[in-house]
C-alpha cells in the first residue's frame, strides 16, 4: 500500500447473532437467580445484546490523506479524544481520553480522521496495551509519517467498581514510532503538550 492509497477500515466479521447473544444473556440472568419474567427485566436481554453491539460493531470509514503541499514538518496532535471500550478480560467499559498526533512525512491527513481511528479500534473486546498499539501501527502504515504518538489515559471500571476499588484511578499507557520514539527531547515535546492542559474528568 502506497502512502496515497485511502485506507478503508471496515469490520472483519460484522455478522452479529442477537438473538442467540439475547438468549445468552436470558440464560445468564437465569444462572444468577433473577426472574427473567419481572416486568423489569422482560426486555433487558435485548437491551443489553444492543448496548454490547453498539460497543463493540465499528463504523466503517475511509481514511483519506493528502499531499503535504505546504511541506509541513512539526508535530500535529489532536489531544483530548474521547473513548469507550470494553475490557476483554471482565466485559466492563474503560474509558478515557486519548492524544494522538505524527510527524507528515508526504501526506497529511484530516484531523477528524485521528479521532475515526481511535473510535474504530476502541469497539472492540480491547485492553489498553492493544488498543495503544492498534492506533500507532495504523497511523504508521497508512500515513507513512516521520514519527506517530499516542498516549491514552483511562479508567477501568474492572478495577474502580470492583475488585480494589480504586475510584479514579488513570492507566496512562503509550507507543512511539520514528523521531517520535528515537529523539527523546521530541517525545518529552508531546508527552507535554499532551497533558498540558488535561481536560477530561471521569465523572
């Protein structure tokens, strides 16, 4: 794939069961002892199989880049992108914010764009380490920039509303490709224009 080759994400294997997931989550509610005839949880089978679809079914987009006419060679950053996703290891949502941002190399990419691709790889069964690496691997193969960051900063409630326990607790996790990862004055350069003004509160 060429640099100016749009780059089509869509989903892998976008055939969902929902009326076998509805049964599943009948059954479970079963196995935990609840009536599944109260009026109140009546419709919950198909209200959590929609909840779980929605977190987990990306919305297919084309990543489209342009040339770097102008030769722009600072640092582009998109800070403050907000997430969902869900824990692979206990189904429970973290969430955070996430700072993206590259070095162009010949082609530039719309700003809204970094924000598509974070959304795309976060709805999926996901742990923070992955979904760091997904986003900086992708950036790095369909923009064929001089360097790519991301840093993410997120709340597990796998780990604040059970477990430990501990309420607002942040997992800031990172990945660095190119100048971005070898020049260690221009990766302290985003890792402070990142948290410069840290906007996003865990309410």
């Amino acid at each position: 794939m060429t640099p100016s080759s749009p780059v089509r994400l869509v989903p892998v294997d976008s055939e969902i069961d929902t009326v076998r997931a509805a049964s599943a989550v009948e059954e479970l509610l079963r196995a935990f002892g609840r009536d599944v005839d109260d009026e109140h949880l009546l419709d919950t089978p198909r209200r959590v199989v929609e909840s779980l679809v929605e977190l987990l079914e990306p919305r297919p987009f084309t990543m489209t880049t342009f040339p770097n006419d102008e030769g722009y060679h600072e640092l582009v950053l998109v800070r403050g992108i907000p997430f969902t996703s869900l824990c692979r290891h206990h189904l429970l949502p973290f969430r955070g914010v996430a700072h993206v941002g590259y070095l162009p190399g010949e082609r530039i990419v719309g700003l809204s764009k970094l924000a598509r691709v974070v959304d795309w790889f976060a709805r999926d069964l996901q742990v923070q380490e992955r979904l760091t690496m997904q986003i900086a691997e992708h950036l790095e193969a369909a923009l064929s920039p001089r360097g790519v960051g991301v840093v993410l900063s997120a709340e597990h409630l796998c780990m604040s509303a059970r477990g430990i326990r501990a309420q607002g607790a942040a997992t800031v996790t990172s990945a660095f490709t190119g100048a971005v990862a070898h020049d260690p004055g221009l990766r302290a350069r985003f890792i402070h224009s990142a948290h410069e003004e840290e906007s996003w509160r865990i309410s």
